[in-house]
C-alpha cells in the first residue's frame, strides 16, 4: 500500500468515525433541516397555521397536544433564525455528544428542553394576570440548547463569572431586541442546566472508549 493511499484510507476512517461518534447531532440536523424545506422557511416566514398546529404553548399543551414539546423543537420562525440554530444546535449539541457520548447527549437535550419548556409555561400561567402569553405558541431547540450550555460551564473553572456574563448577555439582549417567552425560557433552562451540572458526577472530556461505552 503506498503512502498516499494509507493516508486516504486513514482519513476516510477519521470522517467515518467522526460520523458515527456524532450520529445524534448529525440525525437531529436533519431532521430540522427536513422540517424547514416541508414549511418553506428558506422562501417564507414560519406560516401562521404551522405554528399554531405544531408550535409549542401553554393553552395547546394543556389541551394534551404533548406531542408538540417534540415537533416544535425543530421549527424556526424564519430563516435567519433557522440559520442561528442550526448552528448552536451544531455546537452545542455536537460539543455535548463528543464529550459524554450520544445516549448522555441525547437524553440531556430532550431532557433539558422539556423541562425547560414545562418550567416557562407555568411561568406563563402564574404570570397571565400580568402580561397575558398563555395562547401564544414558539418554535425553536434554544431551550435545549441553553441547557446544555448550563451544563457544560457548571465543571469549568470560573463557571461563576461566566454564568454571570451569559446572564448579561441575555439581559442585554432583551433591552436590544426583547422576546420575553424566548429570554425568559432561556434564562430558565440555563439555570436549569447549571444547576443538574452540578449534581453529575463528572464531566470531564470522555475518551471514545468512555463515550462508546456510556452508549
């Protein structure tokens, strides 16, 4: 075998690897993008009808719609915003699964993000006597996503000014451009995800073996 030829076979095995060590973040890509084309995003804004058939909100859950924590998840209202989050669910999904492994990853995405929304609805319903949001309905994985963040920065040194500094982050935001059911939510499964961080054992880089193992 010549040299050139061990090296493409040694690279092919590298992307193949990479591959299926990132299978959950490369499956979950998909289906967003797939769930994108089906609503037009690239050519329109998220359609009224879609969001209100499968967007997630506090009247439509509590109607027993539960399958709506799951499709609205991979919904954007438009497609900047399909942009910006098929990037971070690239990052941080992607950063969560090669380090912890893909049912770790998985588990804590879903988890995190269901949590999340469940916890901004009853925010929702408690606060409806101050600002009404009860009949809206959102798209998006950055509930999920800020989990996840939570609980990466939560093994860090100096986990304690940078949770500070992504909280400012946030606030500085909603001053800019505010959307109080996506900053409140992400506040919340920030903290969420901080806080479940910091009662795991250890989130140490794993190394494949330890991922696949974990799997």
């Amino acid at each position: 075998m010549s040299v050139d030829t061990g090296r493409s076979a040694l690279a092919a095995n590298t992307v193949a690897m990479s591959i299926i060590r990132l299978r959950f973040t490369i499956l979950f890509l998909t289906v967003m993008l797939i769930a994108s084309l089906l609503a037009e995003i690239p050519d329109r804004d998220l359609p009224g009808e879609i969001l209100r058939d499968w967007g997630i909100g506090h009247d439509s859950l509590l109607s027993g719609q539960i399958f709506r924590l799951i499709t609205g998840i991979f919904l954007s209202h438009d497609f900047d915003m399909f942009i910006r989050q098929f990037i971070f669910a690239a990052a941080v999904i992607g950063y969560t699964e090669w380090t912890r492994g893909t049912v770790r990853a998985a588990l804590l995405f879903f988890g995190l993000d269901i949590a999340g929304t469940l916890l901004l609805l009853a925010c929702v319903r408690w606060g409806a006597g101050l600002i009404d949001m009860t009949a809206m309905n959102d798209v998006g994985m950055s509930i999920g996503g800020f989990g996840l963040i939570g609980v990466t920065i939560a093994s860090w040194r100096g986990k304690w000014p940078l949770m500070t500094a992504i909280l400012v982050a946030i606030a500085v935001k909603f001053t800019i451009a505010p959307d109080l059911l996506a900053d409140t939510g992400h506040v919340l499964a920030l903290s969420l995800g901080f806080a479940l961080g910091g009662l795991l054992p250890s989130l140490e880089r794993a190394t494949p073996e330890e991922s696949d193992h974990a799997q």
